[in-house]
C-alpha cells in the first residue's frame, strides 16, 4: 500500500513538473515575441482543461499608455463568424429555418437567391463575394436598406454551389436572418442564447456609440509605422465580423462549444465541424486545415486592419489555443508557433533579424520550385510566392520576409555545393521543402 501510494505521488509529481515547464516554455515563447516582434495583446493556453499561460502583453491605448490586461476586450474580425454560425443552428434546432432554405426567402428579390442556400453561405460555396468593406470603412449612418440594394448590384462570382470562395456577404446576410427569424437585433439574440449561456459576460457586439469597459484601441501598420485604425461603421459590419471578447471568454466558450450541449446538440455539432468543401470549411470554422501539424484541428482566424486573431481548438489533445491582437501582430503564427511547443517540437525562439548585404549573383542558385514554394528573382532581389513579397539576406544562405519577422528561410546544398532543399521555419518551427528537379 506505502509502496503504491508513492508511486502515485510520484505520479502527480511528474506530471506537475512537466505541465510547469510546459508552461514555461510558452512564457518564455510569448516574452520573446512581445520583446522582439512587439505583440500586443493576450494569449491564453490551456491542455486538459488546466490553463497554461494566460498573459497580457502591450497596450491597449498607446496615446495614454494604456498596458493591455488579461480581461482586455478585444475585437474578434471573423472568428466572430462561428458565432453567426451557432446562431442559425440554434435556430434551425427549433425549426424556425432549415439549412436549405434559399436566400430568396428572406430577401425575396435577391438575383439568383432561390439557387443560394443558407448552408451555402455557411460554407463559402453560394459564390457571393468577398466583402463590401468599401461602405462600411467611408460611410456613416447607413441604414439595411442601402446596403442591401448595393450588394444586389454585385455579380456572382460563381454558380452557387459550384465552387468555393470565402465571402464576409453571406455571413452579413445570414446576421440579418438571425434578426429577421428571431425578432431581435443581432447583438440580442447573441446575448440571450449564446454570450449568457457559456457565461460570456465580458463579450458582445460593437457598435459607433456604446462605451465599452476594458475595449483595446487598434492600430495597424502602414510604412511599418503603428497608427490608428480607420472609420468603421459597425452597423453593417456583422455577422462576418464585430464581435470582441476576451481570451478568457474564449476559454469559455471553448467549453461550452466543445464539452457540453449547452449551446447546441451533438448533431448540430456535428454539422458544423464537417468540412464540406476542398478548403475544408464547415459553420464558421475550419476543419483540420493545412496548418493543423497532424493533430485533429477546429480553428478559425481573424484579420481586419489592427484585429488579428486566432482560435484554436486541438480536439483530440484537449489544448486550447487563443491569440488576440490588437495592433497587427501575426496572431495565426503566434499560435502556430505555440502548438507546436504544446506537442513537443522543437521551436525557435523570435530573435532579431539583421540584414546582411551579400553579392545578388548567389539568388540564381536559389531560384527555383521547393515543393510548391516558389523563390523568385528580379533586379537582383530575392522574393518568396510572388514579387509582392521580397526577402532580406541574414548571411549568405539565410533569410526573413521582409514583411513577417516569424519567416525565415534557409537553403540547404547537398555534399556537391548544389541548393537541393529549402528550410523554412514558421513561427520557429522548421519545415524542409525539395527543391523540384530541372529548375
């Protein structure tokens, strides 16, 4: 008996001591990204349903210097769609809509609305595109009216259900069916039935007038220079998008999504993290997407000037991933970057970059195809995908995206001198590419 008792101590010993340097290792991951790429925001971790880190970091209003806390409200961009998504299953479980009912029947003059469903625009297949941010960033007071007769001038990009195309339009306008079956605003029907039911009480829906406690300012880069976040009229921009929590609340609502029916039943459940299309989206999330390091995934990220978030769920390990900025920090990589030291990879630490002039003659080495990564040249520049994207030399072989310090690329030459691979590392996590043969 002594002797299994010490065993079990020993037991709770270890694994205390490892979820401690678990926890370390993402301090220590998280600090070097705050000092070395400026993150601001907050980061919350947890594995087993036990936090790991939840940390705050940066300001949330550089004029008065401000620091961000960890109950900083942050705006969500389009992590906010799952939340849309939610919605209309709830509404579908009480047969006040079905998935397969036509656009057409809430906006009855709609051009080809009776061939766009609503599991369409769940989906980013009813070929409506991508955005009308055109209205919502220079106009103010506009009204459903207006905003529904522009975005019926706008031409389909496909047939509906014939391919896929991520679009903000149908999440707006499955946002204006919450209201039109429910009978109450957006923000109402998501506090009575989702925010309060996973006890959300620090999230909601923004708007141009409401005082929000503990809201962050945003600030986006221009000529990598920090400044404020343009005009938006929050009015219109919903159901894709307007939706601020905090990580905590995130937290939250992980649970009460993932580990119980409080918010919707198993079957809806399963609905929504079907992928149902070759990008692999399903209600408002992303189903094992590319970036899922092999483990069973359900994410979805956010991007929209100073906002760039990332929620992930890692189903099958039970961790819990959420990354909220509010002055463009590269959330999605952050959290990448924080997986993979929850699966135990090796990670690099963010460091300093120092650009390095070294002779351009050497690019013609590189250029090339590494499994689909293409490296280009042009007047003796070295750029990564496209000539948008232009690499800075770090030493001969070395480099980093000039627009993404959590990018380097190295490449490799076998025992002859010859470039035959290309080391990438994301967030500090390594990848090897081929180099394509006859390139």
């Amino acid at each position: 008996m002594k002797l299994r008792l010490t065993l079990i101590a020993l037991l709770v010993f270890t694994f205390g001591y490892s979820q401690k340097e678990l926890a370390g290792k993402l301090e220590k991951y998280m600090d070097a990204q705050f000092v070395i790429n400026n993150f601001s925001g907050t980061v919350l971790i947890s594995k087993n349903d036990s936090v790991m880190l939840e940390k705050a970091y940066g300001f949330a209003d550089y004029e008065w210097n401000v620091k961000n806390t960890i109950d900083s409200k942050f705006s969500l961009a389009s992590v906010s769609k799952q939340f849309t998504a939610v919605a209309i299953l709830q509404l579908t479980e009480k047969k006040l809509l079905s998935l397969d009912d036509p656009l057409s029947k809430y906006f009855s003059d709609f051009p080809k609305g009776e061939k766009i469903t609503l599991k369409m625009m769940l989906t980013h297949n009813s070929g409506l595109q991508m955005d009308f941010d055109e209205l919502y960033l220079s106009k103010t007071n506009l009204d459903k009216d207006f905003v529904y007769n522009y975005l019926t001038k706008k031409p389909l990009l496909f047939e509906p259900g014939t391919s896929t195309a991520y679009s903000n339009i149908g999440y707006y306008f499955l946002g204006r069916i919450i209201e039109k079956v429910s009978g109450k605003s957006y923000a109402e029907y998501l506090k009575e039935n989702v925010f309060d039911k996973a006890k959300m009480y620090n999230s909601g829906v923004s708007t141009n007038d409401e005082i929000v406690d503990k809201m962050t300012q945003l600030y986006y880069l221009k000529n990598n220079k920090l400044v404020k976040n343009p005009y938006i009229d929050w009015s219109c921009n919903l159901g894709h998008d307007g939706i601020y929590a905090t990580a905590e609340d995130l937290y939250l609502w992980n649970k009460a999504l993932f580990d119980s029916e409080t918010i919707l039943s198993e079957e809806s459940k399963k609905e929504m993290f079907t992928p149902y299309n070759e990008q692999n989206f399903g209600f408002g999330v992303l189903i094992n997407p590319f970036y899922n390091q092999g483990h069973q995934l359900i994410a979805h990220d956010g991007g929209f000037y100073g906002a760039m978030t990332s929620f992930n769920k890692y189903t099958q390990d039970k961790v819990f991933i959420t990354v909220l900025s509010n002055n463009q920090s590269k959330s999605y990589y952050i959290a990448y970057g924080l997986a993979g030291i929850c699966f135990g990879k090796e990670v690099e630490l963010p460091y300093k970059h120092i650009e390095s002039v070294i002779d351009a003659k050497v690019f013609d080495e590189y250029v090339g195809d590494y499994d689909g990564i293409k490296i280009l040249k042009k007047d003796n520049k070295l750029y990564y995908l496209d000539y948008n994207i232009e690499l800075l030399a770090e030493s001969q072989t070395k480099f980093f995206r000039s627009d993404n310090n959590n990018m380097t690329l190295e490449f490799i030459k076998n025992k002859k001198g010859k470039i035959t691979q290309l080391e990438i590392k994301k967030a500090g996590i390594k990848e090897v590419k081929n180099k394509t043969k006859g390139v």
